[in-house]
C-alpha cells in the first residue's frame, strides 16, 4: 500500500467532521458543502463496489486501530452516499438550518467509519458518535414529543454500547488486540456482551423494539436516514464477524430468519404505514444477516427502497390504511410508492429483486423455511400500498422539486443496482419470486384485509426494553455455550 493511498483514505474519513464544523462558518454553503461530501462518498463506494479487491490500512499500532475497505465496505458506503444525498435533496427547500445540516453530515462521517474499521475500539468510537448525531437529528424540531423520542433512543443506544465496551475489554485481555479476527479466541461473555450491544444498536430481533417507535415517530427525513443507514451501523459488524470467523456465522445466520420472522409478524397485523415501514427495516435486516456474503448488495436495494418510502409517507395524507383506502392519494405519489413496494417485494427489473435472489441462494438448508414464510409476509404487508386508491388531485407540497429529486436518486438507483447481479434473470430464478408476490396478494385480498388484530406493544415500552437487552444476554451466553 503506497502513502498516497493510505492519506487519500485518511483524508476520505476525515473530510465529513472537518466540513461539516467548517458548516457553521460558512452557514450559506451548508447545503452544497453537504451535496459536495455525499457525492464523493458516492464515487468512493462505487469504485470499492467495482473493485472490490480490500485494503487494509493500520494506524496506531499500538492501539489497535486498523481499517479494512473492501466490496462489503463498498456497498455500505455506497448504500450511505445515496441515502445521504437523497435526504439532502429532499430538505433542500426546507427551513432546515446549519445546525441540521452539520449533524446530518457528521452522522454520515460517522457512518462511514464504521463501514471501514476493523478493530472493535473504532467501531465502539464511531457508533459512540452516531448515536449523538442521530439524537440531535431526531430532536430538531424541538417538539416534547420529539425530544422524548430522542432521549429515549440515546438511553438505549448508551446502555447497548456499555455492553459492547465490557465485551471489548475482554476481547483485549483475551488476545492483547481490539481486532475484530480477536473474538474467535475470546471467551464467551466477550461474545455475548459485544452480540447485545450490536443486536441493540441495529435493531435486531427483541432487542431491536426500541426501532419501531423512534423510527416511526420522528421526521420523514430523519426516519429516512435512520432506517436507510444508521442501523445498518449495528448490523455491519456483525456481517463482518460472520465472515472472518466461520465459528460465528451460524450465530449471525439464526438472529437473521429470527430477526426477519419477527419484523414481519408485527408488520402484517400493523395498519399505521410508518409502523408497517419500521417494522419492516427490522425484518429486512435479517435478510442481510441471514446470508452475509451477499449482505453488502442487500443493505444496499434495502436502504434505497426504506428510504424512499419513509420520504413517500411523509406525503401521505394519513398514517391509518383503512383512511387510506377510503381517501384516494396523487396517481404521482402511488406510482413512486408502488414502484418501491414492488422493489422490497422482489419483483423483477428492480434491485430488490437480484437482492432476493442472490440472498436465497446463499442460505443453508435449515433457513430455507424460515426465509420464505418471511419473503411471502413482505408481499402481505406492501400489498396494504400497492392496493391503495389513487386518483386524488395532488396538492402544491407534493410537488416540491427536493421530494421528487430525491425519489429519482433512491429509485432511479434500484433500477441502476439491478445490473450488479444480471444473473439474476433465469426462468427458474423469475418464477419464485413472482409465485411468492401473487401468493402475499392473494393472502392479503382474502385474509389480511378483511382482519384486524392489534398486536400488543409491552415490549416497546421504555421501561421494558433494557429488560430486554438483559434476556437477551442470558439467551447468548446459551447459545455460545451450545
């Protein structure tokens, strides 16, 4: 590796915390200077996706702190960029200020570094950060209810990422290095504390529930980065960890059928379409945990699409489907709503679809079952959209030149990121996934329209959920020891 690489990539990391203070100074250029950095993460990404050969830089030897940039990297960077710039279009004409957008940008920073470390103390640092940013973001509007639901968040997060921190202090003490390849010689306390932490941090299976409400309940934008990017940050690792260390892949693959099985099962009962959307980022997470070879292209069409569709509610003039369908809403507005339903339901022609069956392919026997009862619940739950009225004259917001920039980004780039897996497209490959969406359709125009159970909410409560994380600990150092 020549020191021109290793600089360019130190100042790449760097560059989001320098401009996004530098924002404050220049508060006229905050919108541009924040495009200008989402696009060159945007480049990076891409050319990591294109080239996926890794790279592996190490910095402060004595501390541990090394970075590995790869084709998984690549997709998670790339995934960041879109998402980024997308939620930057959409605010453009807002009344959003410096503040919002200096935090949007060192989030993104933040993200990113995460998507490049490989030692447990970088990622611990970096989701530390995000957690802050993200806080400040869902609290902009300064409306109690926001500040509640932002407050809320950074509890769990903080208490989520003391775990992790024991976990990498016995990491340390195990192997004398904060590595990630460390946690294969680690005790199994060391395992299960750093599993909670990031199972909380990106909103997996029961220790996840705190994601429905925070992402539900916060602006349209910010639930757009949130379940675009952020959990993602939680979610990365232990993709990571699954595929340098064989030992724990089976752990990374069963959170994932049970994480997608869960999310779903709220999703298809729920009729609040930002509950159906978080629900579903729940669930779509394990699709990117149950197979992590292929988890990079996944996160990708997975956070192109949830973007979208958090932006697409925004618009809508109800949260409550059976409004919905009593109200017809803009022929405009449907067909960007169907076309990302579509997506995230695996049709083809759109990069949810390559992302479902690449995923498929790469499942051992057991998960089989499991993944396909989920992959039929997500053609149950988007059904709720695309069998929605339309027809509605749309008023003068709708056509605000950010929202539909940033819906040709986000869509326009899982028409693009269909070519990344063209092998996609075989007879046999086409057929499942359309027998799998006209048998959701089918379920949902006979069953699921025509029920109304509302599934409890005790485990989102706040006083429950660290609680939770506790079980959850007790349930790991089980299944470490099986």
């Amino acid at each position: 590796m020549t020191l021109d690489h290793e600089t360019f990539n130190i100042i790449w990391i760097a560059l989001p915390l320098f401009v996004g203070f530098s924002i404050y100074l220049l508060p006229k250029l905050d919108r541009a200077l924040a495009i200008i950095v989402s696009l060159i993460s945007l480049g990076y990404g891409l050319w990591h996706v294109l080239n996926p050969a890794p790279m592996a830089l190490q910095l402060l030897d004595s501390f541990g702190v090394s970075l590995l940039i790869d084709g998984l990297s690549g997709f998670f960077i790339l995934t960041n960029a879109v998402v980024t710039l997308a939620v930057l279009l959409y605010c453009w004409h807002s009344e959003k200020g410096a503040f919002f957008y200096t935090q949007a940008i060192i989030l993104h920073g933040s993200v990113n570094a995460v998507f490049v470390s490989a030692d447990l103390i970088s990622v611990y640092v970096a989701l530390e950060v995000i957690s802050i940013a993200a806080f400040l973001l869902i609290a902009y509007p300064r409306t109690d209810r926001s500040i509640w639901v932002g407050l809320r968040y950074l509890f769990v997060s903080n208490t989520a990422m003391l775990f992790y921190l024991l976990g990498a202090v016995l990491v340390y003490q195990t192997s004398h290095s904060f590595s990630f390849i460390g946690l294969s010689k680690a005790p199994i306390e060391a395992v299960a504390l750093i599993f909670v932490g990031l199972l909380t941090k990106g909103g997996i299976f029961v220790s996840g529930l705190w994601l429905p409400l925070t992402h539900s309940e916060s602006e349209a934008p910010i639930s757009a980065l949130l379940s675009g990017v952020v959990v993602k940050t939680g979610v990365f690792p232990l993709v990571r960890f699954a595929l340098m260390m064989p030992e724990i892949d089976t752990l990374v693959r069963f959170f994932g059928v049970a994480t997608a099985l869960l999310g779903v099962s709220y999703a298809v009962f729920s009729k609040d379409t930002k509950r159906i959307l978080a629900f579903h980022t729940v669930s779509q997470l394990g699709f990117i945990l149950a197979a992590p070879a292929v988890g990079g292209f996944y996160a990708l069409t997975h956070g192109l699409v949830k973007s979208a569709l958090f932006l697409i509610s925004g618009k809508l003039p109800s949260r409550d489907i059976k409004v919905l369908k009593k109200n017809p809403i803009p022929t405009s507005i449907w067909v960007a709503l169907a076309i990302a339903s579509f997506s995230i339901s695996g049709f083809p022609l759109l990069a949810g679809f390559g992302a479902k069956v690449l995923t498929s392919k790469n499942l051992v026997p057991w998960q089989v079952i499991g993944m396909n009862i989920a992959a039929l619940g997500t053609a149950i739950s988007f059904a709720k959209f695309i069998f929605l009225p339309h027809g509605h004259k749309p008023t003068t917001d709708t056509f605000k030149p950010g929202f539909w920039l940033a819906l040709v980004v986000l869509l326009g780039g899982l028409v693009l990121a269909n070519g990344l897996y063209y092998e996609a497209y075989s007879l046999s490959n086409v057929v499942k996934p359309l027998a799998t969406i006209a048998a959701g359709w089918l379920a949902y125009l006979l069953i699921f329209q025509k029920i109304s159970i509302k599934l409890p909410r005790v485990a989102e409560q706040f006083d429950h959920l660290i609680g939770t994380m506790s079980l959850m600990l007790t349930f790991l150092f089980w299944m470490v020891l099986a």
